[in-house]
C-alpha cells in the first residue's frame, strides 16, 4: 500500500511539470503570435513574461483542481495562493529597468527621493 502511494505522489509531481510546460507552450504561442505579435515588434520580454505566467497559472490551477477533487480544501488554497505569488513574481522579474536620463538629468522619482531624505 505504501509503494502505491509512493508511486502516485511521484506521478502527480510529474503532472506539475508537464502542467508547467504545456501553459508555457500555449500562452507563449498566444502571446508572441496574437494581435500582430510582440515578436514581430521586438518585445519578446512581454512574450517571455506571458508564457512563464501562463506556465505558472495553469499548474496552480491543475494543482488546486486535483486537490478539489480529493477534497483537500488546505491544499487547493495552497494551489492559488501559490500560483498568484508565481505570477506576480514573475511580473516584478520581467519588468524593464528604470531609464536613466542624459547629461545628469534627473528624473522625477529621484527628485522625490532627494526631497525626502533632505527632509
């Protein structure tokens, strides 16, 4: 019976993976070739962003489903609260750095934050 239960646990984690991969495929599709395409505009970060976040959710999702059908209610909340953190992660990742201006211009929130610190 414990061989049994083994073998599931380590089926179930392979799901995850492969739940990973397929939303990754499938929204990264959708993103660099929906709406003219982010590829074709040079923006393959948006892409790469949209594919790791649809990755992501689509495993939190498999996650909480299964865990719903086994009703592990703890588990399915884990599933999303885990999922949402993946996402929004992934969004402060992906972000493009701040510009810097030329010629020691400074923007507007460096201004705010000598204001502040004089203060």
């Amino acid at each position: 019976m414990k061989r049994v239960a083994r073998i599931d646990r380590a089926r179930r984690r392979g799901e995850m993976g492969g739940n990973f991969v397929r939303g990754f495929v499938a929204t990264g599709l959708l993103a660099a070739l929906q709406d003219g395409g982010s590829a074709r505009t040079g923006d393959a970060r948006a892409a790469l962003r949209s594919a790791l976040q649809g990755g992501v959710a689509l495993a939190a999702g498999s996650s909480a489903a299964d865990a719903l059908q086994r009703r592990n209610y703890n588990g399915a909340l884990l599933a999303v609260a885990g999922g949402a953190a993946g996402v929004i992660a992934i969004d402060y990742l992906t972000r493009k750095p701040a510009r810097t201006t030329k010629g020691g211009k400074e923007n507007g929130k460096e201004k705010a934050q000598k204001g502040v610190a004089q203060e």
